[in-house]
C-alpha cells in the first residue's frame, strides 16, 4: 500500500510488478494523472524566497526573507488589481588579480527570482517597503470597502 503515495517514487519492486495486482493498477493511475501536473507535486522549497503575509482590519504585512540582497537590487509592485510583486535581479562579479593584472581567479554570476500574490482592496497608493537584515518588510494598505451587503429589488417590465 506505500506505493500508493503518487509523489516521488524513484523505482518500483519488479517482483510486484504483475499485471494482476489491483495495487499496481491504482499506482499506475496515479503515475498517469499526476505526471502533467507538477504544481500539484511541488515541493516548498523550490519556491525562490519564503514570503509571509498577515492581514489586518487595515492593512497587509508582507515579509519576504531575502538574506544577502542588497535593497538595489529589489523591485517591488503593486497594480491596480492588487497584485503584489517582487522580483530579485542582480549581477556578481568576483575578480582575483595577481601583481602584473593578470585575472588568477574570476566568477560573473546573474540571479534573478520574483514572487507575485494577490492582496484584496490594495491600495497602490499606500504601500511602504523596507529592509532590515536581509527581511524585506511591505506594508500595504487597504482601500475602504464599500457595503455591497444590500439586496435591490429589480422591476419585471
């Protein structure tokens, strides 16, 4: 029964491999419909940066931990739907010279990574962004909501 479990399975025993057992037809089942779909098998840790979001009778507090990003290299976003972005780009060049300027050692390295979510009633104009040892604290404020809680009555013609 373990190898139900449709997520990372490595091999299979060839001894239970027979077309009888009902066991490999489920497995097989599952083997097939999830193999197209890898954001239902997606592990937490591919996600490029960890980002935590608590919402308040007034605002959103977004924190995305980006430990050793300079705020240079940081674009945050927000648009007229609500939707929060932050994107990460920046270049690393590393230079070893020895006394004549000949290189003895040099690296060049490109990272770039963005999260994008979704904060309901965001107000563009209210958003606030700083970083304080490598934790990249938003605060963007919500727009007032208006009470769309009243039934109209509607005349039939």
């Amino acid at each position: 029964m373990a190898g139900l479990i449709p997520f990372n399975r490595k091999n299979r025993n060839v001894v239970s491999a027979s077309p009888r057992n009902p066991f490999n037809m489920i497995d097989d089942f599952f083997d097939e419909a999830f193999s197209d779909f890898p954001s239902l098998r997606r592990n937490l840790t591919t996600d490029p940066f960890k980002v935590d979001v608590r919402e308040t009778d007034n605002e959103y507090l977004v924190e995305a931990e980006l430990p050793g990003v300079k705020k240079e290299d940081i674009n945050v976003n927000l648009s007229d739907d609500g939707r929060l972005s932050i994107a990460v780009n920046r270049n690393e060049d590393v230079e070893s010279k020895d006394e004549d300027g000949n290189y003895i050692h040099r690296e060049r390295r490109s990272e770039a990574m963005q999260r994008s979510l979704y904060l309901e009633n965001a107000k563009p104009d209210g958003v606030s962004a700083r970083l304080e040892d490598g934790l990249l604290k938003i605060n963007v404020t919500k727009e007032e909501q208006v009470n769309n809680d009243s039934t109209h009555r509607i005349e039939i013609e």
